[in-house]
C-alpha cells in the first residue's frame, strides 16, 4: 500500500509534468534550430549547383569557369597525340550535373605525346626523298617552298627549318626550301680565303651565290677557315653558282692539308 502511494503522489505531482512539458519543449526547439538553420549552414542541405560543361575547353579557362561557378577542379593528365594538346576531354560529374557548392570535378586532360625526335638532315636530297625522311621519323611536312636564292641543283632541298639535329617533339612540323636552277644575272666571285665557314657562307649568301664544304670529315665546320676557294675570286658566275670551300682547323698548317 506504501508503494502504491508513493507511486500515485509522483505521477500527480504537478511539477513533474511541468518540468516534462518544458524537457519536450525545449528539446523540439534544439531539433528544429539544428535541423533548419546550423546542420544546412554546414553541409548547404537545399543547394544545388550545376555543372558547366568544360569539354573541348582549354584547360587554363575550365579551371577559371568551375571556379567562378563556385566550384573546385583537379586535373588527371592523358597523352593522347591525335587530339589537341592542353584541352578537357572528359570530366567528372558529367556537365549538367547537380552538386553542392565547393564539389570538386575532375577534369581529364590531353597533354599530347610528349616523346621528342630529332629533325634529319635533308639538304642536298631531292625532294621526293626529303618528304619521305622527315616522315619516318615521325615529323609532319609543313610546306615545301621554292628558295628565293637560286641553286645549281634544280628540284634538291637547299634549306630546311627546324634544322637538323634539333630535337622536337613527335609530329612536329618540318619546311623545306628546294632549288630552281642557276640565276640568269651574272656576280663577281669574291675573295673568301683566310674566312670562317660561317663569314664566308654569308658573303657567298649576299651575293646570292651557294657553297659546299671540301675535306671537312665529320667535325664541326662553322669555324674552320677557308684555306683556299675552289672559283677564283673575280671570276663572273651566275646567281646560284656553288663555289668550293677547302678547309683546314684554326691550329693545322696548310702541309697538313696537302698531305
């Protein structure tokens, strides 16, 4: 009988329910200001953004459209040579797509084919054969131009750019430059003994006039020195005319190159 006194005085105790009343009511307060105001500050609960779509986009102006969108980006690098270089060709989420703000998207990008070649050395081959080099070694012909310095040899390349032994990289372009035939107006050979290759390349070049290297092996010429010029100086050639250059180093005496 105590018990059960003790048990009906405190459910018809009004402070209990009061105290109750106030627990409920304050804990659907705290429910409703966490669930509506602090929980969407934190995760954006109700905000959509949409993705741009960046594909075909240069990779500088993708990044700068999803940042501007309110958006993050990361880029995964692929080399794929027959699509243009430094441009988005896929991302993630797919554009059209809605995200939250701050989404990071994943942009895949073509860097190209990144191997290098070296540029082969043309001049001198017709051009028929010239085309075909270069594009065995993975090089793309650009233009082939007639050279505006006439050439004794009619249809061989006489200049090349890149030039050779530079190193490019794979499919890269190549324009070759071919000879017309000797010039109809007549120039005056000039003096060129005692000179570099490369001065005395440009005096003949001036003059529009061409030369070829005699005894030169497989050293670098540009600053040897012309021991003797196989067209005497003073002699009337035509414009294109090629005139031999014997040399010898900047240190060997001219015995060496007799012996």
């Amino acid at each position: 009988m105590h018990i059960r006194k003790t048990i009906f005085q405190t459910l018809t105790n009004h402070f209990l329910w009061i105290g109750l009343a106030v627990l409920v009511v304050v804990s659907g307060v705290l429910y409703v200001t966490f669930n509506s105001w602090i929980m969407p500050t934190f995760t954006r609960y109700g905000e959509a953004i949409v993705v741009p779509g960046v594909i075909n986009t240069d990779t500088d102006e993708a990044m700068a459209l999803l940042q501007k969108a309110g958006l993050k980006s990361e880029t995964v690098v692929l080399r794929k040579p027959n699509l243009p270089r430094n441009v988005v060709i896929d991302q993630n989420p797919r554009p059209q797509a809605l995200v939250k703000p701050g989404r990071r998207i994943y942009l895949t990008v073509n860097a190209g084919d990144t191997t290098t070649v070296l540029v082969p050395n043309v001049e001198s081959f017709p051009i028929r054969e010239a085309r075909s080099r270069v594009t065995i070694h993975g090089l793309v012909i650009k233009e082939v131009l007639p050279d505006s310095i006439p050439s004794p040899h009619a249809n061989t390349i006489t200049r090349q750019y890149p030039a050779a032994g530079s190193s490019v990289p794979s499919g890269s372009e190549v324009t070759l430059w071919f000879g017309t035939g000797l010039g109809d107006r007549l120039v005056s050979v000039p003096n060129i003994t005692s000179l570099t290759v490369s001065e005395a390349r440009e005096k003949l070049l001036s003059l529009r006039l061409r030369s070829v290297v005699v005894g030169a092996g497989t050293e670098p010429v540009e600053f040897m020195k012309v021991v003797y010029q196989g067209t005497e100086a003073g002699t009337s050639v035509r414009e294109g005319y090629e005139v031999r250059l014997h040399l010898t180093s900047e240190n060997a005496s001219l015995n060496d190159i007799n012996n």
